[in-house]
C-alpha cells in the first residue's frame, strides 16, 4: 500500500504546479479586483 505506481507519481507531480499556478493566478486576479478585495472575500 506504501508503495506509488510510477502512474500515479507523475499525475500528481504534473498536477502539484497546476494547483500552485492556479492559485496564484486566483491570488493576483483577486488583488487585481478593487471589488474582490473586503469583508466579502473569503
């Protein structure tokens, strides 16, 4: 169970940078929003 298929290591290390950048988009376009940016914001 401990052990990753060679598969599944390469999805996740492909999809790790789609998070990162993903959030970092939603970050800058967030900041970007004067509207975005307040109480509201979650």
């Amino acid at each position: 169970m401990s052990l990753v298929a060679p598969e599944t290591l390469e999805e996740t290390w492909n999809f790790l940078p789609i998070r990162v950048a993903t959030r970092a988009a939603v970050h800058t376009w967030s900041s970007t929003q004067p509207c975005a940016v307040g109480p509201s914001s979650r």
